[in-house]
C-alpha cells in the first residue's frame, strides 16, 4: 500500500509491493485462500484496504502502526539499511 520510492527506501522481508492506485486491479494475484495483510508507513492507507478486502471476502488484516511501529519494535527492513521513508 505504498508508493514504489518508498517501498525502495524500506519494506517487509519477502512481501509483495501493491501501491494503493492499482490495488483494485491486483486483486487475482491475491490469494483468497490466505490470510493477506497490509502496510503502509503509519498504517492509515493500509487499513483503507483491510476493509475494502474484508468487505470483498478476504481474511485482511491492517498492520496497525505501519512500518513505523514495525521498525520501533526493532523488526529489519530490506535492503539492508532500509528506512521508512517520508509519504
């Protein structure tokens, strides 16, 4: 749920880049048998489309606090020296 510079600067070990504009058209490369969840830099994009997906059926959860408190619980980013950049 985040813009591609700041998915560069930052993310989530393993995760699968969606920017919030064309999240609706990825929706067939999201596994509906499987629990997906979303992030953003502070988790209020994110959880816009926890709803939207919930709504839709899916089992969606927000990472509440987004990368930030990802980050401020000590948990990495990639590429090594990643940071959680400004939105």
């Amino acid at each position: 749920m985040r813009e591609r510079y700041e998915h560069d600067a930052g993310h989530i070990p393993g995760d699968a880049h969606l920017d919030m504009q064309h999240v609706a058209l990825r929706t067939d490369s999201i596994d509906k048998e499987r629990p997906v969840v979303f992030y953003c830099r502070a988790g209020i994009r994110s959880g816009m489309a926890t709803e939207a997906f919930r709504a839709a059926g899916w089992d969606a959860y927000n990472l509440r606090g987004g990368l930030i408190a990802w980050t401020e619980y000590g948990e990495m980013l990639e590429p090594t020296g990643g940071i959680v950049a400004e939105h």
